[in-house]
C-alpha cells in the first residue's frame, strides 16, 4: 500500500503537502508527528473515506483514489480500521458488534458467526464477552472488541488511529502486546497511527514522522534514537520550541486595558 505525492486541503489549511509513503508487505509502520501533522487524514485517504485534492493512492498493483464505491468495498472488505474510540454500537451486544462485518459480507450463518465471534474474542483477551453490553466494559476491553471487529474478516491490512488514546500505561501495554501478537498470527500488515512514544518503539518495524504535512523522516526504531534530526528529536523527547513557549507568556497590554 502507498500514497503519492498526496494533497489534501480543509480550507486554507493546507493539510497533507506533498506526502508520498509506502507502507512493507508484513511489517508493522508506525506513523508518528505532532497534532494537525495529517496522520488520521492519511489514514482516511487509504481507505477511500477522503478523496486527495490530487495523488494517488493504491492498495497492492490497483490505483484506489479513482474507485467507485461499488469497487472500493472490494477493498475495504481487505482492510482493518480500529477507530480511535473503538465505534462500538451501543445497542447491540459485544458479540453482535464484532459479527457485524460477517453478517454485512457473509454468508456465514448465526452459529458459524458465533464460533468465529467467539475465536476472535479469545484472540484479543475478552472470553467470554460476547453477550455482555459494552457500556458495561472497561476503555481496554472496549478497545480489545473493536480490535476483534478489526480483524474478523482476516483482513490484509489493519490501520490503527491512535489504539492507546484513553488508555492508562499498563492497558497502553497490553494493547501493545496485542499488535505484534496478532501481526505474528495473521502476518498482518499494519499502519499504526499514534502520540504514544513508548508504544511506537515498542512495535515498530520502521517508523515515520510526519512534519507538516511530508514525511520528516523515516526509519528503523533504531536510526529514530540515534538521529540528531533536531525536529525528530524534539518530537520523541516532547520539547517545545521558544515560540511554542510564547504563546503563554500573558499579553500584558491587553490586562493594562482591562484594568481600566
């Protein structure tokens, strides 16, 4: 899967400037940048729920930017999406909400959905779950059910947004865990969108930083902590710049004002 040379503008921000990425058969990427970088945006281009104000954008040999939706559920049905809350329907149970995709693009009946249902939560550490109410459920174990949605169809691709956001650091971990379990197991490809450092290096097969809008670097765990990229480094050790800074300095002009 890759973009080229991707554009993509809301308004006057110029969001995605450029970006061209291709993404390892077998590998888990992990995509990192500060907020408003174009991450999520990315993301919603590879499976057609934004279209590039010019690019392309292609899963395997097969240009996907210029499908017709009737064509692009052939795609999508190929890929993955954990959503960053996790999408679950609150009016069906978690069983229900994980068999959905079975029930939309199957013939697969109740009792084969159930079986199959039931492997999947056993896959991402929820056992016997599959009657329960999600409400009911902890943010980990809502994260783990939308993980087995995710996954049952036996997609190619699985593209992360953000799967550790709201998590504690010891749920963050198991999350984790779950990733490259599942990478293994279904020798998955895997597009990891995410702020949590810790979790990119613990994943990662290669990484890459995007830096408004383009790619700022890309590269091996390793190559990201020996970099002396003076943006990367920022980034991976969470440093503001001096202007960052500034903008909290207050305007004293403007409380001389108000106090008169």
């Amino acid at each position: 899967m890759k973009v080229q040379d991707l554009h993509k503008r809301f308004g006057r921000n110029h969001v995605l400037r450029g970006l061209t990425l291709a993404f390892n058969p077998g590998e888990t990427t992990v995509v990192m940048g500060p907020s408003g970088c174009g991450k999520s945006v990315m993301l919603k281009h590879l499976i057609g729920l934004l279209h590039a104000d010019s690019g392309e954008v292609y899963f395997d040999q097969t240009r996907i930017d210029q499908l017709k939706e009737s064509r692009l559920g052939d795609i999508r049905r190929r890929i993955g999406f954990l959503f960053q809350q996790g999408a679950l329907f609150d009016s069906m149970s978690v069983g229900e909400n994980v068999g959905f995709p079975l029930r939309e693009h199957t013939d697969a009946t109740a009792e084969e959905r159930r079986t199959r249902v039931e492997r999947m939560l056993h896959m991402v550490g929820v056992p016997g779950t599959h009657d329960v109410d999600p409400a009911t459920l902890s943010g980990g174990q809502r994260k783990r059910v939308a993980l087995a949605r995710a996954i049952i169809l036996e997609p190619d691709i699985i593209l992360y947004d953000e799967p550790t956001t709201g998590l504690d650091p010891i749920r963050s971990d198991i999350i984790g865990e779950l990733i490259r379990r599942l990478q293994n197991a279904l020798q998955l490809t895997s597009i990891v969108v995410t702020h949590d450092i810790q979790l990119s290096f613990r994943i990662a097969d290669r990484m890459v930083l995007l830096h408004e809008g383009q790619v700022r670097m890309t590269g091996t765990p390793e190559e990201f902590r020996t970099t002396d990229d003076i943006e990367v480094r920022r980034f991976l050790e969470g440093r503001a710049t001096v202007d960052e800074l500034a903008g909290l300095e207050p305007n004293h002009q403007s409380a001389e004002v108000e106090l008169t």
